[in-house]
C-alpha cells in the first residue's frame, strides 16, 4: 500500500530524520538540529511517503519570506529530498513534490526554490533552471597589493555581534532580489546549532563604526570557503579587505571561488568564472503573482520615466492570461478571458519564460524582450541567496 501525505506526529518525523541521517553523508543530528531549532517549523511541512507503513521517502519544506524591491514574497524551500534504496526508482520523490506544488499553491505560497545537481529531474515535475548570480574567481597574491580604504578588521562573534550582522545584512539585502528576509529569530535560531561548525565572523570598521562582514566556515574535510561577504552602501571596498584578512588568517594561496549576487563591489576585482549554480524556481500561480508585485512594478515605473500608457496580454503556458497595463492610476493587473481582449499585443510565454522574466533573467530570445515596457518593469537582475541561507 501506498500513502503520499504530510507526517502527523513527532514519531514521524524521528523516522524521517533516522530516512535522511541513513539517504545522505551527514549524521542524523544534522538534520533534526537544523528543525527543532527552527522556531518557523510546522508538522505541514514535511512530506513523506509510506510503503506498507514504512517511510520510504521523505522531503522537507523550509518556508522563507524573500524581497521583490517594495514586496514580500512567500517561497517554499525545498530540501531533505531522500529515498531509501531499496525503495528507489518508482517515482516515490516526484510524487510526493507533486502534492506539495499542489499544497503549497492552495497555501498561498508565490514561488518555490531547489539547489540539484540533477536538474532534469525536477525540470519532469515543474521546476526551472535559473541563474543566481555569478561564479567568481579572485587571486590570494593580488588582495595582498590592495589598499586599506580607511577601514579596519576585526574578528567578531556570531552571539555578541548578532545586531550588527542584522543591521548590516538588512541594508545589503534590500537591494538583492530575492534574498532572504531574516527575523530576529532566524538569527537566534541559526547560532543553536551546537554540533555544526558555527561560521567564523570577521568585521570591517570605519572609524569605529561597523560597516561591512563576512562570514565563513571550515568544512569537514578541512577546506575554508566563504559563505557571504556584505557591508553597506557607502563601504563597498570593506569586502575586499574583509576577504584579504580572511585569506591570511586561513593560509590561503589557492583561488578563491565565490558566487556573488549582481552589483557586488568584489566584482570588478574578481575574474567570471562560469558554474551552473543548481538554483531551479517554481512559480503557482502567475496572475496571482503579478498582481501581488505591482507596488514594486509601480516603483519600477516611475523611476524609468516612462509615461505613455500601454496594455499588453500575457498568455502564460497553457491556462493563464494576464492583462498588465499603465494608465492614470499606475500599473494594473488583473486576469483576463483570451476570447475577448483588448489590447495593444499578446505575448505568449512558456512558464519557464515568465518565470524568468519575474526573476530578472529574461532571455533576448524571449517574447517579451521585444516589448519595451517589460524591459522596463523587470530588468536583468538576477535573484540571489548566500549559501548561509540554502536548504
């Protein structure tokens, strides 16, 4: 007998952490620290599926609010994805990833996001392959040649320093589409994880005022890697010192890799190195979506210039139409019937194409790249989590 359904108690989830201590290199603490210490979790969000009583397969739902500019969005992590071996090949993952696209959309959740080395097997079940951000290399010997900015480092505490990381973190991110939007009790929860490796902080200051950090952290097989580098606005060149000191303190001579979200200041000191990053987005329900966004499409708006008045039609895959417009009262949406319309054009998009153009990586190839007010309300910025926050 087979059952695809949430766990409905505590023993439940033991034997998911006893699935995924069992499926994955990690020891089982890992797994059960990183949700009893999470003050967010719900029973709901773990999945599993039963073969005559036994949990053969497991996935976990780690929700977040994430930023869209002027809009919180809701997005369901997906992680902890296991199946036993003996109960491999007959489909046990896809068809519970199934019921939790269904159950997250009916839940009100706006988008859900994966990191796989195994794209095509989420691509069968909707998930789309999207770019965040971009690989970089920077070279040890050149951080050694650079000026010091004005700034100091300092080493620092994940506990003592935690208002600081916040501040600093909240300013960066607001910027950053998509990035995380952590609470208070993200922070507290996130330092509980006794037997983990707890990161090591290291802090920039100018003239005593904390301005940018970064953190970083040893993995078990010895290797040091940076896990995010952020500062504020005005102290940009606060990260290439913080890594300088980083890579002395560590002994690094070898390159170091970093993935960066768009407009990083280490950029323009750092070579591309291209990687894919194993980031694939799901969105529910598009009008849904676009509808909740026009406060940050209207912001868009005004700050291009742009004021003459258009109405275009968005056929999104196989079931959706959208109309979005400007006129005397901002931007609109609102879902329409494809038999009667009245518009200035109809673009007909893939979901993988409008997830895309939401996510501010549109294609040149892509229908709505030939419309300029789409250029214009979702520019290319891609979306971007540091790999403190992944699942």
């Amino acid at each position: 007998m087979l059952e695809v359904r949430q766990i409905v108690n505590r023993e439940e989830l033991d034997r998911c952490y006893d699935l995924w201590g069992t499926v994955f290199p990690e020891e089982r603490w890992f797994f059960q620290e990183r949700v009893d210490y999470d003050r967010s979790y719900r029973r709901e969000s773990t999945w599993v599926a039963l073969v005559d009583g036994i949990i053969a397969s497991a996935i976990q739902i780690f929700p977040y609010t994430a930023r869209y500019g002027a809009v919180d969005l809701w997005v369901g992590g997906i992680g902890n994805v296991a199946t036993l071996p003996a109960y491999r090949h007959r489909g046990l993952a896809q068809l519970i990833l199934h019921q939790q696209v269904t159950w997250m959309a009916a839940a009100g959740y706006d988008l859900s996001l994966l990191y796989t080395g195994i794209a095509s097997f989420y691509a069968q079940v909707g998930w789309q392959s999207i770019r965040e951000g971009e690989r970089y290399r920077l070279d040890p010997e050149r951080l050694g040649h650079t000026p010091e900015f004005g700034f100091e480092i300092r080493r620092g505490d994940l506990v003592a320093d935690r208002a600081i990381l916040m501040d600093i973190y909240d300013g960066f991110s607001r910027h950053v589409t998509l990035s995380h939007v952590r609470t208070r009790a993200y922070w507290e929860d996130s330092t509980r994880w006794g037997r983990r490796v707890a990161p090591s902080v290291w802090i920039a200051e100018r003239s005593h005022q904390p301005v940018g950090y970064l953190l970083s952290m040893r993995t078990p097989t010895g290797q040091d890697s940076v896990l995010e580098c952020v500062y504020r606005p005005d102290a940009g060149d606060s990260g290439l010192l913080l890594v300088r000191e980083w890579a002395r303190a560590v002994a690094r001579s070898e390159p170091i890799d970093l993935r960066l979200p768009d407009g990083h200041a280490l950029i323009s000191y750092a070579q591309e190195s291209p990687q894919e990053s194993g980031a694939m987005w799901r969105a529910f329900n598009p009008v849904r979506l676009l509808q909740k966004i026009v406060p940050e499409l209207n912001r868009r708006w005004q700050e291009s210039g742009q004021t003459n008045p258009f109405s275009l039609a968005l056929a999104i895959g196989e079931s959706q139409v959208a109309r979005i417009g400007f006129d005397d009262e901002g931007i609109r949406v609102e879902a329409c019937d494809a038999s009667h319309l009245a518009v200035d054009a109809v673009i007909f998009l893939s979901a993988r194409e409008f997830l895309s153009m939401i996510l501010g990586a549109m294609d040149e190839n892509s229908p709505a790249a030939a419309h300029a007010p789409l250029v214009h309300l979702f520019p290319s910025k891609s979306p971007f989590l540091w790999r403190t926050d992944h699942f």
